[in-house]
C-alpha cells in the first residue's frame, strides 16, 4: 500500500512538472516571422484558423469550446475562416454571413456535424437549405452571405492566412507570434495554455489574475486540402 502511494505521488509530480513546463519552441508551438499585429488591445489574442469540413476541427472544437467559457480574463478569442480554394470560401462566407446575423453560435456545431456526418455544404443554396431548417432565416442568410462588406472580410481572412503562414487547420495563433498545428486536440489545449502563459510574461497590460487552465496529451492534424 505505501509503495502504490509513493507511486502515485510520482506520478502526480511529473505530471504537474508537465503541465507547467515551459513550451518547446519547433514541439509545442512555431514562431511567425515576422510576427503580426494583434487586434485585442492589451488582451493576449489568440485566433483558430478553422474549415467546418475539415475533421480535425471537428474534433477540437468541444475542448475550444469548454476552453472558451473558461478562458483567462486577458484573453482574447476569435476564429477566422481558413480560406485555401472555392469551398473553403464557401465556408468562410457561411461563417461571417452567420456572424453579421448574429447566428453564427447557434449553429456553429450544426455545420460541424453536418460535414462530419457526410453532408458537404458546398454551394450557397445547400448551405441556405440547411440553415433554414436549423432556425436561420434563408432570405437574410442570402443577403448577409452576398452583401458588398462580405468580399472585404473574405479577403482579409485570404490575408491573414497568408501573413501567417497556414498550411492546415485546425491553427492556432497566440498573440500574433507563436503558431500551434499539427497536434491532437488535448497536446494542442496543453501547448495553447502553456503558450499564454509565455505571452502573458512578455505582453505589457496583461494580468496574471486568472491563469490558463492546464490539459492532457496529443499529435498529428489534418493538412489543408489544396
């Protein structure tokens, strides 16, 4: 019995030593160069380029989520459509249509699991189809999914991808300088919250009231489909 508790005090001890340690620069996270502005003011920001067909953001998204409503208090959090041919524009229209209806949270999961369950929402009326059958008005759909600022913001997603240098979702991006891929989703929340915690050492205005949550272990991600 006293072996089996010096083991598992081992055990927790290095799991904490884990959870604190300091990200690994080409391990946890890679460095943008040069690194971008951020748009959060003295919040750390942190960006997921994302695609709802794209498998491995589909299964991010519940730890995003959880993460999301209990996220440190300077933090900042927003998605940005990854944008690498026609249907992935598809997809960033949807979301940013969605976003100006003020819709886009609830169905966010829905366009999730639709593509995850085989239904590939490639043009804007199957994707108007689906959306009117969970709550969202097509007609103001269409409109929001064609208005004149809906070019801008597409293109700005473009831009961003390209400043950044995504070549696959799901990415994170951590104060406008340090990259997170290629990672399951549990090494990719553990690199995220040990990734603020750098940020936040080297962000002026940034408070160390609430500090980021600690998680468990992962691997690889999904390549962008060209």
């Amino acid at each position: 019995m006293r072996f089996i508790k010096q083991f598992f005090a081992v055990v927790f001890l290095l799991c904490a030593t884990q959870a604190f340690a300091e990200p690994i620069e080409g391990k946890d996270y890679i460095l943008v160069k040069p690194a971008q502005p951020t748009h959060s003011g003295n919040k750390i920001e942190v960006i997921e380029f994302f695609f709802y067909g794209c498998s491995h953001c589909f299964k991010l998204n519940p730890s995003i989520e959880a993460w999301e409503k209990k996220m440190p208090k300077d933090v900042e959090f927003t998605y940005v459509p990854a944008v690498f041919n026609p249907v992935w524009e598809i997809s960033a229209r949807t979301y940013y249509a969605l976003e100006a209806l003020g819709q886009r949270k609830q169905v966010h999961n829905d366009l999730f699991n639709a593509w995850d369950g085989g239904l590939e929402l490639v043009d804007e009326a199957s994707t108007a189809e689906f959306l009117g059958k969970h709550g969202v008005d097509r007609n103001k759909f269409s409109a929001a999914y064609n208005s004149f600022s809906m070019q801008s913001q597409v293109t700005r997603a473009k831009q961003m991808g390209r400043a950044y240098g995504i070549t696959g979702t799901p990415t994170l991006i951590v104060d406008g300088k340090y990259l997170i891929t290629g990672l399951h989703p549990a090494e990719m929340m553990q690199a995220l919250d040990a990734v603020i915690e750098k940020a936040r050492k080297e962000h002026p205005g940034a408070t160390t009231d609430k500090p980021a949550r600690k998680h468990g272990a992962t691997k690889k991600h999904e390549a962008a489909k060209k």
